[in-house]
C-alpha cells in the first residue's frame, strides 16, 4: 500500500503541476520555435545595406573615428556601449538621451566594421513598432511584463521540471504490462493519445529536462547580475570610492583600450566595451567584454576592466559559478552552439513537446476515470490480496 500511495502522490504531482504550466509552455514553445533561427530569420528579413566588398583580412575602422561620428549625429546623447562583431563585419554603438535613461531608451547606430560608414540608424525600442522577431522575443521571455514576467515564467519552468520528474515516476509502473513504446491502436481516441503522450514524453525527457532547466536560470539573469553587481563589483571599485567618475571629455582612447585588451590576453577576442555607467559594469572604468577563440570557450565570457582615465588594465574579473552557469545555459537553451543541424534538431524536438503539451490537454478535458486511476485502483486491489 506504501507503493500504491507513494502513486497516488506523484499522480497528484503531476496532474497539477502539468495542468498549471501546460498553456504557458505552450506559448514558450510557439515563441520559441522561430527564436532558435532568429541569426537566420534576421539576415532573411532585413534590408540594411550591404556592406562594403573588401578583402577578408581587411583592418578594423578606429573605434575612436566610429565613436566620434556617433557623438555628432547625436550630441545630446552618451555613448554606452560599442559592440564589434565577429560573425559579421559590423560595429554597432549603443546612445542613451541621459545617464539615468532605460536600455529601451538606447539609440544604436550601425557601422560597417571595415570603413567605419554608417549603414543604418536604429530607433529606440521604446519608440519602434516590434518587430516578429522582438515580439517573439518579449513573449518568450517575461510576457511583456519584465521583470515580474521574468520571475513567473521562471516559475513555471519549475512546475514544468516538477511534471516532468513525477510523469517519469509514474512511467513504470503505469506502463508495466506493455511493451516500451507500445500505442494500443485498437483501442479508444483516448487510449491511444495517452500511450502517445507516455511514448513521446519518455523519448524527449532529457531534452526537456535541459531545456526547463536552463529556461529557468535564463529567467534568473537580471537579479544573478544585480547580485554580482552589488557584491563583486562594488568590492573591486573599493579604491576609488568617493572620486568622481570620468567627464566624457577626460576618457581615455577606447580603441586604445580595445587594443590593449588584445595584447594582454592573446587567447581571447574583445567584443564589445561598456562605457563607463553606474548600471552595468563600473562608472570609473571601460568594461571590456572577451570570450573565447574555441568552440567550448567562445560561449563562456569574461569581463575586462579599464580605467577610464588612464587607459591602464585594471583586472580581469572572475565571473561567479552562477554567472559561469547562466553563460552555458544560455546556447543550450536555443540549441545555438552547434550550427544549422542542430538547431534543426532544437526545432523538431520542441514540436514532439507541442504534441506532448497539447495531448496532455486533451486528456485532461476528456477526461472520464483515466487509465491511471484504473491502473491505481488495480495495484490498491493487488496489494489489499497481498
């Protein structure tokens, strides 16, 4: 009777948390389903002008001269962030109207990364219509609602783990007279999409254990970075507590930076340099964000302070373990890290879980005493004989 209760309590585990979560996922999987070709989708849709056909060892524009151009198209603004990328021949600057304005707020102005010609200037996100690609994006990450959305959708990843973990428990003993995989074809509508469920669910656990698991710790970004800001940050500006930060016209030569950045840690690539602020990074220093040149490494980021005054390398900041973890969690989570095919496989296996999701619903709105409950009372009436 032990086991059959023990049954009965993971029966209840899993019929509630699934039924919780179920139109949620529901939704994560649809918005998630083109965000994991969102590089492609992007280069499909856009109509930016092409860039400028030069040799592939072609030099870098002077960060400095693409700074520069920035500050005149738009005087009133501060500079943020200059991002280099490495999969296409771009630089993009980030602008905001005042030091205290929202990311939504960010102005960016995209260059050509070889000529430093702007290509094309993007509106806030505050002001711009979304897009197919952000509204999928919003959805899929908070429901619009920020950080409040971020949190709860954070929450039903566990639901979702918790579901998953009780279907496993249940799968033995409720599939113990049938063969592994077996779907009963010659019995009812229901029957049938239930063994399809079981078989479906089983196959794609590891996946979705994966999935909902680094789902979760993407959804736990703003306040895992808000930690490291107010604890290891804030120890490292120790020093120059109560100094003044930085006017624009006292920064040191930020393509300086960049270059020094470079040398000093051959076996990294600068991507991008946070100016100095008081939200994200140190308001005495450029933040210089390196990763990787492998594979493996090229997913696992490590800041780079600056001074901002000097130009002198200040320290090589050692992420946390959680901030390690949110970095790996991250291209598993799209499935990102291993090219085309495996995105493909992303894809089909977040279409298995919309099966899965959606018969699980059927199931439960049909439903009558369910297989499961006659299955319980089956082993209460074994163990009563006992």
């Amino acid at each position: 009777m032990a086991t059959v209760r023990s049954l009965r309590r993971w029966a209840f585990v899993h019929k509630w948390t699934s039924l919780a979560c179920t139109v949620f996922l529901l939704i994560l999987c649809l918005t998630g389903l083109p965000l994991i070709f969102r590089e492609e989708l992007r280069e499909l849709l856009s109509d930016d002008p092409p860039y400028a056909v030069l040799p592939a060892d072609a030099p870098l524009a002077n960060l400095d001269s693409v700074v520069e151009t920035a500050r005149r198209r738009h005087p009133d603004h501060l500079v943020w962030f200059v991002f280099v990328d490495d999969d296409e021949p771009q630089i993009l600057v980030g602008l905001l109207p005042s030091a205290t304005a929202l990311p939504a707020e960010a102005r960016r102005i995209k260059f050509d990364a070889r000529t430093g010609e702007v290509l094309k200037e993007i509106e806030p996100a505050a002001r711009r219509p979304f897009d197919f690609l952000d509204l999928m994006l919003r959805l899929h990450k908070d429901l619009f609602a920020d950080l409040p959305g971020e949190l709860f959708l954070g929450f039903i990843g566990l639901l979702f783990i918790a579901s998953l973990v009780s279907g496993v428990a249940l799968y033995g003993p409720f599939t113990k007279k049938l063969g592994f995989g077996a779907v009963r074809r010659d019995r009812s509508r229901r029957v049938k999409w239930l063994d399809l469920h079981n078989l479906l669910g089983v196959v794609t656990l590891a996946w979705a254990l994966v999935v909902g698991l680094t789902g979760v710790m993407n959804e736990l970004a703003t306040p895992l970075f808000q930690i490291f800001q107010r604890t290891d940050v804030q120890a490292m500006l120790q020093p120059y507590r109560g100094q003044p930060p930085p006017a624009p016209a006292d920064l040191a030569s930020v393509q300086d930076a960049y270059a020094l950045v470079q040398r000093t840690m051959p076996e990294r690539r600068p991507t991008s340099v946070v100016f100095p602020n008081d939200r994200i990074g140190s308001p005495h220093h450029y933040l210089v964000w390196t990763k990787g040149s492998s594979p493996l490494t090229a997913r696992l980021f490590t800041p780079v302070l600056v001074d901002a005054r000097t130009g002198a390398l200040t320290a090589a900041v050692q992420m946390p373990w959680y901030l390690r973890a949110l970095e790996v969690s991250r291209p598993l989570h799209f499935g990102d890290y291993g090219g085309l095919p495996l995105k493909i496989i992303w894809a089909l296996l977040d279409l298995v879980t919309i099966v899965v999701l959606a018969s699980g619903l059927y199931l439960w709105l049909s439903r009558r005493r369910s297989p499961l409950e006659a299955r319980l009372a089956e082993l209460e009436s074994a163990a009563d004989g006992a």
